[in-house]
C-alpha cells in the first residue's frame, strides 16, 4: 500500500491592485501567453483572465475608492 502525504499549502496569498494591475499588463503584452504569465505568478489562468475582465472595466486600482465620506446630524 502506498503512503500518501498532505502537506499544508499555507495561507492564501493576497495580491494588491497594484501587483495585479502589473501582471495583467505583462500578460496583455506581446509575444507573452497568459497561460505563462499565470505559470510564473503561481496564480491560476481562470484568475488572470478576471483581473483581465476588471482591469477592462476599470474595476482595478480603484482600492480606496471604495470608502465614502458621510456626515451624521
């Protein structure tokens, strides 16, 4: 019987815009695949093409617009 071995991957990584907006830029640049930009970030090619998909519609780098002023009475 064969012995198998779990090793923990660790904690999630966690990419900011900025990283993001850098490796979607190399992966739009030519002769570069995204398949091998994905490869040599250690992100998965599903996720590359989504960064692709906002960074399209303006949805990347936007970090702290997401915050708005309010004014209680």
């Amino acid at each position: 019987m064969e012995r198998l071995e779990i090793v923990d991957t660790g904690r999630r990584r966690r990419f900011s815009d900025a990283e993001k907006i850098r490796i979607v830029e190399e992966s739009l640049s030519a002769p570069r695949m995204g398949s091998a930009t994905a490869r040599r970030h250690g992100i998965a090619v599903p996720l590359l093409f989504a960064w692709r998909k906002a960074y399209r519609d303006g949805q990347l780098g936007n970090e702290a617009a997401s915050f708005y002023p309010v004014r209680l009475d």
